[in-house]
C-alpha cells in the first residue's frame, strides 16, 4: 500500500483547522503543516496532529510557499489541501480504498473540488484539481497568487470529493483585496502578465466591483487565444456579470453568445439565455434554450460543474414555460422532473398542488413508446426468451393501440432516438455495462422513465468472484471507468424499477455508491418461462428411445475461449471423462445445444465419447417451451450456457452449472446454489461432477421444495413493474 504526505500551508486557521486534519488523518502517513506567519492558535493547532510544522516567511507568491511545503514532505505520494477543506466521510472512505489500490505507475490523481452548496447542503459549483501526486516527480507549484500545479504523465480521475467550507470561518480576512493587491503589485514591478493572469486579474477586478476595468482584462485574455477553453467560455460569463451590473444588457448577451465561439453551450450559459427570452416573453426560443441546457448536461467537458444548470433549474423553467405553451401534460412533467431535484422546493411545491387539482391533471391517452434494450436478433436462446417473456406480458396486459414496444434488434441501444420513448427498459441479459449506460444515462437527463429489468453484469474476473460473495471490496475500475460508474449510479436513483439478475451485480452497484434501497435482486427474467405447456407429445417423442431409464441433459457449446481458465479444451475432456464415468453409472445421455454456435462443439463431444447406445445427440434449436418440457425428464442436466441452468431449474430439474464466467456465479448465489456452479479452470471438474451427482441423488426433493419457493419469490419480483404498469 502506498504511503501519502499531507501538505498544507495555513496563516491564521485556528476556526478550522482541526476540521480539516480531524477529516483527513485517517488516509495520511505524514503531515506536513507550513506556517505563514499565524498570530492565533493555528501552530498549537497544527503541533497536536503533527510534529512537522515548520515556518516560511510570506513573500507573497503562494507558489513558492507550496513548494516549500512539498520539499518536506517524504512519503509516496503528496495530498494537499487547504484549511477550509474538509473530506466528508465517504469520501475519505474512498480515499482509503484508492490508497490500497493505488500503485506505481500513476502519476496524478484528480479530485472534484466542490466549492458551494444550496441549502439542501447539494453542490452548486464543482471542478477537478490534481490532488494527489507522486512526490518522486517533484511536480512544481506555478503563479504567484490562483496558484496550478504542472503535472504530466499518468493522471486518473476519482470520484472523490474535497469540500470547501469557508463558510465556517467568521474571520476569513481580506483575501480578495489581499489577492489583487499582490496582482497590482506585479503589474508595478512591470512583470509580464500570462494569459492565466490576465484572467484570474480580471476576476480580482470583479470580485472588488471594479467592472469596467475587469471588462478589458477579460477582453485582453482572450485576445489572446492562449487560455484554458474553460477559462474562455466562464470570461464570457463573467464579461456578462459585468455588464449585467453596469445595466448594459444588450452587451451581456452578446457576451454569453460569445461564449458559442469556444466550444458546445455550457448549462449556465444556456439557462440564462433562456430567461433573457423568458422575460422578452419569446416562450419557444427560451424552451429551446432550457432544452439544451438540460441536454448539454449529458456531456462531461472536464471543466467546471453548475449541476443545478442541467438539473432543476431548466426543469423548473420548463414547467412554467409549457404551461404558458399550454402543453400542461409536459408542464406537469417538467415538474416532477424538478421535484426529483429538490423535492422541498416551495416553487416545485407549489406547482405540485396546483397540478394536483383535477382540472390541471395532465391529459391522458396518448401513444406510450417503450424501448427495450437486449441483446437480441442473434439467435441467442438466452437473450431471446427475455425479450420474448417481456413481450408476451406486455401484449397480454398493454397489447391496444395506446402502447407499443421496441426492442433493439440487431441494433445497438446507441443507434435509437431516445426522443421518440417515454420509457426505456435494460432488459435481461449481462448488458449493465460500458455501452448501454451512456442511453440510460441521457433517457434520465432527456426526462424519460427508465427501470432496469433483471440485467446483470459479465467479465468480472474469478478472482473477485469469492470477494463479492463475502460482500468485500473489489476495485471495480478494473472493469467500469469513473464516468460510467458516476453516471450509473445517477441512473439507478432516478430509475422507476431496478431489479438485477443477481446478489453479485447488486453487491457491485452498491459498491460503486448506489442506493441500497434503489435496488433489489428480481432475478433473472427467465425465471418466468411457463414451468407447464404444450409441447409435451412432441418431447415423448425425443426421448423415446430411452423412455423409463435415467437420463442426465448436457449443454455443450463454446465461448470462444472466453472462459474462466481460458481453456474449452480442458473443459471438454474433463466433460468426455465425467460422461463416461456417468454411462458406467447406468445414466443415458441427452446431448443438446441452446445457440447455432455451439453445435461444431456438441457434435465434437459426441464424437469422442464414441457411444451412440448411450447417447443421443441432438441439434437442434428448440424453443424455450420445448426445452422445459424436454428437460422435465431428465434426472439432471450440466450445462455450459446460462440459460440452460436456468430452463432446467424452471423444469424442476437439478443442473451442474459449468461456471465459464461470472453470470453464472451471479445466477446460482441468486438461487442459493453456489456449490453448484463449478468454475471452468478448475483443475478437478470431473470429481465435482461425480459429487454433485450423488448429492441431488441424495436431495432432490429438497431441490425441488427450494426452487418452487425461488420462483414464487422472484415472479412477485419481476411482475412488480408489469403490476405497476409499467410507471406509465
């Protein structure tokens, strides 16, 4: 584990100090306090948590005081902070879990820097800062007063968060006059101002209601064309602040079109042209305008954050807007959009009554559009029955000419207009993954229903299989990155519904910070197949020719390799050997396959076990209907698809769950049948399979009084959204 060294400078901090150490102690090996010339407690303060407090004389250059701090400090790598900061405890939590993960080969880590709050305690202002870095890099400090750190190399983004509480501090000092006084200085010694200079002036300028001199410091920033495109885009919103303040509001609005030149509208900018046209009473080009704003909060630019711009604010507008559109169905949905902002806010609260009343009720009738996401149109047995279950339920309960529902055959979820659905379902499947969170994550920006329907997760490695069943911590980065992690969680605490396959892909999601109580375990949607139908004259038929003996199911197939081990072949001929040991036993085998792909492998088993006496090969692709009844015959089944399991535990009839990836761990812990699932790699397949054996010899009434409880369980579960309508 990494060691880290906090290093700080302070003057005058005795209010918040011991705050700031108190949150952050935990995660550090050393700190590192520089004194600039306190006349309070902050020393006496500082030498009760660390015995390196050391003194620098201020000259005032903030950059050369920070240096001098990190010259001190001696561990891994270098933590900073300012005295006002504070890390709350998740995030120190947090903090403790990189720490143990952490390794050599990063160089920075980023941090969110949340710098102001509504009243509900949510962040209003938000931006990265390269927080943590590697000291044997000997980053240096820059700039004399709004001071950045130059780092490079291997720089990886947290989601950890440092909160500003300045607010605490009674006695904060001039810093503004203090910060411009050290600017103007610089200007009288004639140094070079650099761009980063001009604009950080500029806002001195107007922080000190010096407007129009702030004009032509923002003016000559960017002139430049040197900056930060950030920088460039907040100058033109700040250059809008100052005319704003000087009455000159043709000016400020032709400075936040400016900001168009840069880059994509940013939120804020987008919120306050739709209120210059909201007071001009042009109601459709402010909607266009809070439209965008809510739709240019989908894209993550790496600057700085104003979440209430992309969030409420625009909702809130929207609501009013619509209403004087006389659209009250989507005025009254912009509210409750607003709502699950800030559920407490008078003016939702408000709209929220009014709304209430019968005669404001928004219309119904309208065409309901639903987007189903899986992965389906592949001749995947798996995938397709999902889909085909979903369908069917929602025929027989929906099925007129005010519902329709589309799956994304052959399609990725990417390639549909989330615009044309009211609501978008991630079906069953191993699909909560990289590429669908992004259209889950704009369906909830965009203000759509969005509920997550038995899905789960794939390509966990085995390692951390034994970790989640404990319900210990994995480094889920491996596998997810941050900004797909952050944006997951946001889905699942707007989503209407969420229910995944199993306890290994909750333990995951609630690992990355999502709400326990937002998610539960449905189970996996072919849990619902009809356990009884009609296929049962043509099913004689298939086992005939080993009608009244015992008779074990295979499932065969492939995966390309892509398997715990990496290894089919092992697998295969740790198959061949059980299978021999089995027909020695007095069983018969059934050879079956439940994807096109997978016959070459079935057809090559069948060869090398050589006994046509005792084994019947069959490939063909049946339907979920036929496979039930088919395996309502066997004794018990070893499968290698997931699916297979899960059609043979619908049927009542005991598996061996060939575990080759993680799902299939994921589905038996849901089931309680972990010691069924026996991993491709291991080196004694065939042993496990001859004991498993003798125990559903053993415990088969068991098994089928256990799976009857299962499946009561999980329909409740998985009826849940259909029983609800669908939240529409």
């Amino acid at each position: 584990m990494v060691t880290i060294s906090l290093c700080m400078i302070v003057k005058d901090e005795e209010e918040v100090l011991a705050s700031c150490l108190d949150s952050v102690k935990e995660a550090c090996d050393e700190i590192v306090i520089v004194d600039t010339g306190s006349t309070d407690k902050t020393k006496e303060i500082a030498a009760s948590f660390t015995d390196k407090v050391v003194d620098f004389e201020w000259v005032d250059d903030f950059s050369a005081a920070r240096n001098f701090a990190f010259s001190h400090a001696t561990m891994d790598f270098i933590l900073w902070l300012d005295a006002d900061d504070v890390l709350l405890k998740e995030d120190l939590s947090k903090l403790l879990t990189l720490k143990k993960t952490l390794d050599d080969t990063v160089d920075v880590v980023s941090m969110y820097y949340n710098i102001a709050f509504d009243e509900y305690g949510n962040p209003t202002f938000s931006y990265r800062r390269n927080r943590l870095v590697k000291r044997t890099n000997h980053f240096k400090w820059h700039g004399v007063v709004h001071e950045y750190l130059a780092v490079s190399g291997n720089i990886i983004k947290s989601d950890i968060a440092v909160t500003h509480q300045k607010h605490l501090k009674e006695n904060s000092g001039d810093t503004k006059g203090r910060n411009l006084q050290i600017y103007e200085a610089k200007l009288k010694r004639g140094e070079k101002f650099s761009p980063r200079d001009l604009y950080y002036y500029a806002n001195e300028l107007r922080e000190n209601q010096k407007y129009k001199k702030a004009i032509l410091y923002y003016n000559e920033f960017l002139a430049t064309k040197k900056g930060w495109v950030e920088d460039e885009i907040m100058a033109c919103t700040f250059l809008a602040d100052c005319y704003a303040y000087l009455g000159e509001h043709e000016k400020e609005i032709d400075s936040l079109l400016r900001s168009l030149k840069y880059d994509l509208p940013r939120p804020q900018i987008c919120c306050r042209l739709g209120d210059y046209f909201k007071n001009k009473k042009n109601i459709k080009t402010a909607v266009f305008w809070y439209e965008t704003a809510i739709n240019d909060g989908l894209v993550d630019h790496g600057g700085f954050t104003m979440p209430a711009f992309s969030t409420w604010y625009p909702h809130l507008q929207l609501c009013v807007c619509y209403w004087k559109l006389g659209n009250m169905e989507k005025a009254y949905h912009h509210n409750k959009m607003a709502e699950n902002y800030r559920p407490n806010d008078p003016s939702v609260q408000f709209n929220k009554r009014f709304f209430d009343k019968e005669t404001a009720k928004p219309l119904k009738g309208n065409k309901r559009k639903i987007l189903y996401i899986g992965w389906i149109g592949h001749n995947n047995l798996g995938d397709e029955l999902m889909w085909h279950i979903f369908k069917e339920k929602f025929d027989t309960l929906f099925g007129d000419e005010n519902w329709e529902v589309e799956g994304t055959i052959r399609k990725p979820s990417t390639a549909f207009n989330i615009d044309a659905y009211d609501l978008v379902v991630l079906g069953g499947g191993s699909i909560i993954c990289e590429n669908n969170t992004p259209v889950l994550y704009k369906a909830i920006k965009k203000g759509k229903k969005v509920m997550i329907w038995g899905a789960g997760m794939d390509l966990i490695q085995q390692e951390d299989v034994s970790l989640l069943q404990a319900e210990k911590s994995i480094n889920i980065d491996r596998y997810f990155s941050r900004n797909i992690q952050q944006k997951l969680v946001e889905v699942i605490d707007h989503a209407e519904f969420v229910g995944v396959r199993g306890p290994l892909t909750y333990e995951i999601l609630r690992q990355m910070g999502a709400k326990e109580n937002k998610i539960m375990v449905s189970g996996d949607p072919g849990l619902l197949l009809p356990k009884e139908n009609e296929e049962v004259d043509f099913v004689e038929k298939l086992i005939l020719p080993f009608k009244g003996q015992k008779i074990v199911g295979i499932n065969w197939g492939t995966s390309f390799n892509h398997v715990f081990g990496g290894n089919e072949s092992h697998v295969e001929l740790q198959l061949v050997d059980s299978i021999q040991e089995l027909i020695e036993k007095g069983y018969k085998i059934y050879l079956y396959t439940v994807w096109d792909q997978d016959i070459p492998a079935i057809k090559r088993l069948y060869e090398q076990l050589n006994d046509p006496g005792n084994v019947i090969m069959d490939t063909n692709l049946y339907d979920q209907n036929i496979l039930v009844q088919l395996m309502s015959h066997f004794d018990f089944t070893i499968n290698f698809k997931l699916h297979a399991n899960i059609i043979s535990y619908v049927a009542g009839t005991p598996f061996i769950a060939l575990a080759y990836r993680f799902k299939v761990f994921d589905f038996t812990s849901s089931i309680n049948l972990e010691p069924f699932a026996v991993a491709t790699d291991d080196r004694n397949i065939k042993s496990k399979i001859l004991k498993l054996e003798n125990r559903i010899s053993m415990d088969r009434l068991k098994f089928k009084a256990q799976r009857d409880e299962q499946l009561s369980f999980y329909t409740q579960r998985l009826d849940e959204p259909f029983d609800k309508h669908l939240f529409l």
